[in-house]
C-alpha cells in the first residue's frame, strides 16, 4: 500500500466534476439529535457484471454513512417506489411520508473494463438535486469510487468534506519492535511501513500526505543512542534523516504550509521546542524554560504553538505565538499532568490528555482556556488524541480492552469504537490531511 496510499482519486477514479446545488446546511450537532435519512433506491443496471460492482459500491457507501453516525439508511421496506429512473418521477409527496430527506437514483454499466455510475441525490424537501455526477473506475478497485461518493453525499448535505479517503498512521510493537503502521479510517487495511528494527516514536503527517516525520532510538558512530528525527516518503518508500542532534529530536509537527517542522530538542541542554527549516535544516529556538517543553502543535493557521510546558512545576498546556514565543499563555490547569494537545481544524478548540483520577482521560478545551469538557473517564488510560480532518472525529489509544489499541469516538466522546486488533500494543495515532 505504500505506494498506492498516494494514487490520487483522479489516477483510478474518472469523474465529471461533481453538480452540487446549495444545500441547506446541516449542522453536525444537529445530524446527531435529528439525523437525516437517506434512501438509495435500485440503479438501473447493464448486465449481471455491472450489478455485482454496484452492489460493492452499494455497500461501501453505506457503510462510510454508518460510520459517522449523522445518517439513518432507509431499509428498501419503506420505499415509496420500488425504483425510479429520472427525477420527474419521483413522487415527492409519498417519500416526505416516509420520513425521507435524501434520495438516490442512478445507473451503472461497464465500458470494456471501466465501471460506470451516473449518480443522483435529490434533497425531498426542496425537491431539488444536490449532487449529480458520473463516476468511473477500473472494475478492480470499485471501493475508491464507493469512498468517493460518500464524500460527496456528505459534503451536498453538510458542507464539509467527507473523511472516507484518509488514513491513520501509528505505532504498533507486533514485531517485538514499535514501527509504523498506517490503516483506513475505519480501521481496515492495517499496513506496515517501516522495518527499521528500534523504537519508533510520534509519527506526524505532512500537510500533502505524502510524508510522515518520526522519531527514532538511533545508534550513533560514537556507539551513543540517540533519538533522531526521520521522514518516510509514501511516492518512494525512502527514509530521509531530518535532525540527528545530540539529545532528543521529537514530537514532529509539520506548519500547514509544509515548510518546516515544530519539534523538541535538547541539544542546547534543555528539552525546548524548536522550529526547523526544512529546506535549509536550520532550527530556531522557541522556548527558553527551566522545565522541559514538549508535544508542540502548530495552529491551523500556523500563527501559534500549543506545547506541553513542566515550567509552573507540573505539565500543562500553552500556547504561544510563533512570532512571540516569550508571550506563551498557559491554558489548562486539568489534573496533575497535561499531555499531547492538538488543535481542531477551526483553531477554536484544543484535545488533550489529562492525568486525573489516577488515569489519563481525554479533555477538549477553548484556545482562550475559558471552557474545558472531559470525553472519557472510568475507561483505562486514554491518551494520544487527534482530530479527523473534518473536525467530527477523535482517534486516540487506551489499553480500555487490557492491551494499548487505538480507539475512535465522536467529538462529543460518544460512539467509541475500536479499529486496531491483532497488531500487539499500539499508539501515538496521527489522521491524516484530506488524501
């Protein structure tokens, strides 16, 4: 997979681009108290081959839907017609008494070894079509194209962007070592991408998607280990050395531009955050504490730092201003430690780890400090946590179960689920950027 993770939807899905008609914007809070029901009615279908892809593309659909628990699927029981070929037939009238908000229509064949699927979602309400488009694939590889129109169903009912084409990466010790492994959203198709045979540590995705930086326990030619800084290229299966600085080199942070990397040294004698220049490697110093500065997490607009800071004597969450670091604002004061703080993609809102109650639980927190919500408790250690692209998800570990794995659950810390089983301890989960 490690090559193929990057093959863009465009390489192996061919599409128009998509029709959407502006919507009427639904709220993710409100999908969860009043979710809105889909019907996807019978495609028209050329021939028994065509019909077994679309019954695949059928299910993965639903499938994604299911997994953000904003949508009920309509079972084909309460259909108001068995099928429906163009939008003036549907009676509108008779799917409103179903309790219908969306509607889907199509219909699909094969073109020499190409899967075709004109698609249609209508919204009942307003009786007007929100998203038509026609998808292609090879007929190899139908659950791209099933991922892809997930993603828009999503995104013509609430604007944003579905989350059904991005990965998790993390690090698991099934082979006795800790390396990388990345996996679906949902937890399918657990992959390894290292080998390197040591302790690796914090994996963080590149803006693009296309790298990973990591730390790793490296063996210098002094014969002294040290903790390195790596980066994984997916387009080639390389790794580059990025820092190898006496000391700690950790706890990667890529600026949303890509440029450079938020990290902790300690080669000045102190664990301090510092950022380092890609291009030139050259870092620059941040922080300046009596204490050890960790954990750093660049803002979504890459103005500020959210760091984890031992300086008012116990670890706690700061923020601080790239341009003015020296003015960094302390903004938790949860428990006796406070740990891997990450923004939320509207930069409004923090999640972190705090050890209260004898166990790490999971707290969201305003950038001001002013509002702080705990989202687990009496759950084992729940630490490691990390938004979805979209802002509606939290990927996390907790060894809840006995053993570390890594857990998914709502933003609100409803809906956990477990997605990794069978790949011995594992940790430090990372979501990926929009592939």
């Amino acid at each position: 997979m490690q090559k193929r993770l990057l093959v863009l939807v465009a390489a192996t899905v061919a599409f128009q681009s998509p029709v959407f008609a502006q919507p009427t914007q639904l709220a993710v809070g409100a999908a969860r108290t009043k979710k809105p029901v889909i019907a996807f009615t019978p495609a028209g279908v050329a021939g028994e081959k065509a019909g077994s892809l679309l019954a695949r593309v059928n299910e993965t659909i639903q499938k994604d839907l299911a997994f953000t628990d904003q949508f009920k699927i309509l079972p084909d029981s309460g259909f108001a017609q068995p099928k429906i070929a163009n939008a003036e037939e549907i009676k509108t009238s008779d799917w409103l008494k179903t309790g219908t908000d969306y509607l889907s229509y199509g219909k699909a064949n094969v073109e020499g070894n190409r899967f075709v699927y004109e698609f249609h979602f209508v919204n009942i309400g307003t009786s007007k079509e929100v998203l038509a488009k026609k998808y292609t694939s090879d007929s190899t590889d139908t659950k791209i194209l099933g991922h892809s129109i997930a993603n828009d169903i999503v995104q013509a009912i609430t604007g944003k962007k579905g989350i059904f084409l991005t990965k998790i990466v993390f690090v698991c010790d099934r082979t006795a070592k800790k390396e990388l492994y990345t996996m679906n959203f949902d937890g399918s198709e657990p992959h390894q991408i290292t080998k390197i045979r040591s302790l690796s540590q914090s994996p963080a995705w590149s803006p693009d998607g296309t790298k990973i930086a990591f730390s790793v326990i490296n063996r210098h030619s002094d014969n002294v280990k040290n903790n390195d800084m790596f980066e994984y290229s997916f387009k080639t299966g390389a790794l580059k050395l990025l820092s190898n600085k006496k000391g700690i080199n950790s706890g990667a942070n890529y600026s949303p531009d890509g440029k450079s990397l938020a990290l902790t040294m300690s080669y000045t004698g102190n664990p301090e955050i510092h950022v380092l220049d890609l291009a030139s490697r050259s870092d620059r110093r941040l922080t300046r504490s009596v204490g050890f500065d960790v954990d750093p997490a660049f803002s979504p607009d890459g103005t500020k730092i959210a760091f984890v800071s031992s300086r008012p004597g116990k670890p706690m969450v700061y923020i601080m201003s790239v341009s003015s670091p020296a003015d960094a604002k302390r903004v938790t004061f949860a428990g006796e430690y406070n740990a891997t703080p990450n923004w939320h993609p509207d930069g409004k809102l923090l999640v972190f780890a705090g050890w209260i109650d004898k166990h790490f639980d999971l707290f969201t927190i305003t950038s001001d400090g002013g509002k702080i919500e705990r989202l687990t408790k009496d759950e084992g250690n729940n630490e490691d946590p990390h938004w979805s692209p979209d802002g509606n998800f939290i990927v996390f570990s907790s060894n809840r179960r006995g053993e570390k794995a890594i857990y998914v659950m709502n933003s609100d810390g409803s809906n956990v689920r477990r997605l990794t089983s069978g790949l011995g301890s594992c940790v430090a989960p990372k979501w990926s950027p929009y592939l």
